[in-house]
C-alpha cells in the first residue's frame, strides 16, 4: 500500500526560482514559480511511482532563511 502523503521541502533557490526535494525518496525538482513547482512536483511523483503505490497527497513545506539586523 502506498503512503498517504509525500513530504517536499522547498527552498528559494540561490540563482532564483525554487527547489523541492522528497522526505525518504529520491525526488527532486525545481522551477522558476510556485505554479510551476507545483506542476513540476506533481509530474515528479508521477514519473517516480506506478500508479498504485503513487501517494494521495503531496504537502510542500516552504524553508526561508531570513536574516533580521538586531
């Protein structure tokens, strides 16, 4: 049975944009937008897994670093 849910941390790209990798699988993608990341992600999962062990959800998890002046 497939997992439920597949976790992606995303982060801003240095060089702009966006990256997005799997918790526990080796999937890894990027795009320019959130949309497009979104799009990217979704085909990621799809090429990764065959359709019955493919997860229902995907929940991306947005990472900033912001640095603040004290």
């Amino acid at each position: 049975m497939a997992d439920a849910e597949l976790i992606f941390v995303v982060e801003e790209a240095a060089e702009g944009g966006y990256t997005a990798r799997a918790l526990g699988h080796a999937i890894f993608t990027e795009a320019d937008t959130l949309p497009d990341l979104k799009a990217m992600v979704q085909d990621a999962i799809r090429c990764h897994f065959d359709e019955a062990e493919r997860p229902v959800i995907a929940r991306l998890h947005l990472v900033r670093d912001e640095l603040i002046e004290v």
